[in-house]
C-alpha cells in the first residue's frame, strides 16, 4: 500500500511522512551518512538528534494514521 509505485520492500520515512504532511525528520542527516558522523566526524551527539528525530517522525506517523492530532513542540521532551 505505501510503496508509491516503487519496488523496494520499504518506504521511506521521509517519503511518508511528506506525503502525510508531517515535517521531515532529515534536517541535517540521514542514514547513509551515519557512518561518517560517527567513525570521521566522531559526532555522536549528532547521530543521537538524527534517531530522535526518526522516533518523533514514527509517532506523529502513527498519529496520523490513526487520524488523531499530532504532538505539538511542547509535548515532545527530550530526556
């Protein structure tokens, strides 16, 4: 169902949470660099923001395919 046409056996997290209107977790990053940051740029700080971002992006996901209001800024806290 969430293919999009394509042939792959996933979709995308980017792809939907665009097409469900939700903003993009890959603001700085995404998977394919992860490697990098961490074993070159030693960044790990910046990998933990990158899986937040995904968990966030999952639930507000989950959210709306439940068709329930998405988490606004302040309900989402980092710990």
């Amino acid at each position: 169902m969430w293919k999009f046409g394509d042939f792959k056996h996933y979709t995308s997290l980017k792809l939907m949470a665009h097409v469900l209107g939700i903003p993009s977790p890959k603001e700085d990053i995404d998977g394919s660099m992860v490697r990098k940051v961490y074993y070159e740029d030693k960044d790990l700080d910046r990998i933990i923001k990158y899986c937040e971002q995904d968990v966030i992006t999952v639930a507000q996901v989950v959210l709306r395919l439940r068709n329930e209001a998405l988490l606004s800024e302040d309900q989402i806290i980092y710990v």
